[in-house]
C-alpha cells in the first residue's frame, strides 16, 4: 500500500476525529487505484504462469 507520509513529514490522509470522517488529495486516491491495478494485474500474471 502506497505511504501517506510526504517528503516533509506530513501525512496525505487527515482524521477529523469530531466528523468521524478521513480525507486525501486526489493524487493520494490515483496513487491508490494505481497500486490495487497494478497488484491484481501482477496476481493475474502469476495466476497465467502457474497454469502453464
């Protein structure tokens, strides 16, 4: 899973304890999506290979 912590520090995702709720940038999101693509197609791969 992607790290939320930037280079200076801070964290990409912020609790609002009060609203009960969690943000992030879109760029956070993106980074997300990427690596949940990325992992099912590397399991998909692995899954081909093994059949042969």
């Amino acid at each position: 899973m992607p790290d939320p912590i930037q280079k200076d520090g801070t964290s990409a995702v912020v609790l609002d304890a009060e609203a009960d709720t969690v943000s992030m940038p879109m760029w956070y999101w993106r980074k997300i999506v990427n690596y949940i693509i990325d992992t099912q197609t590397a399991l998909k791969i692995a899954g081909a290979e093994k059949q042969k």
